[in-house]
C-alpha cells in the first residue's frame, strides 16, 4: 500500500511540475478600486489555493473544538461508568459476611 501511495505521489508531483513550467507567463489580477496585482500565473494559483485552504481550516475549527468538548465528556462519562461497574462486580464477587461467629 506504501508503493501504490509513493507512486501516485509522484504522478502528481510530475503533473503539477510540469503544470508550473508551462504556465510562467505573468498575468495580471485586478482587483476593485483600480487594485493590481502582477505575478506568475502559478505563483498566483498557489496563492490563492493556500489562502483557501486555510480559510476552510479557520471555518471548521468551531466545530472542531465542540466535538473534541463533547468527545471528552462522553470519555470521562464512560470511565465513571465502568468504575460503577467494576465496584458493583466486587460485591458480586466477594462472599456474604456471616452475621456472627461463634467459637466453641
């Protein structure tokens, strides 16, 4: 399984090479307000591919810091639970105490 992923990370290394040397040519992106900014196209793809990135990594981290909440109560929740039960199977276990003993 280690070959098949290393192979297909080097197509795509190959391919996104090959993108990047094909397309140097610089482009202009304008913005509003007269804004410019000039750059190699792959340069500017990059970019803007990395600020989306990270733009979806800040948008799901609210809902990451929930689940790892909710995760950790259920964790303390289980572990409570299991101490209930092994304490209850150690009176399970353990033999009725005589009520008296009586010595001749």
């Amino acid at each position: 399984m280690k070959i098949v992923f290393r192979i297909v990370a080097v197509i795509l290394f190959v391919l996104f090479f090959g993108f990047a040397l094909k397309n140097t040519q610089e482009v202009a992106l304008r913005y509003f307000l007269g804004y410019e900014m000039r750059g190699p196209l792959v340069l500017l793809l990059l970019g803007f591919f990395c600020a989306g990135a990270a733009l979806g990594i800040l948008a799901i981290m609210p809902t990451l810091v929930r689940l790892r909440r909710e995760l950790a109560g259920l964790r303390r929740q289980v572990s409570g639970l299991e101490q209930e039960r092994a304490a209850q199977m150690q009176v399970r276990v353990r033999p009725p105490q005589p009520d008296s003993v009586i010595n001749s």
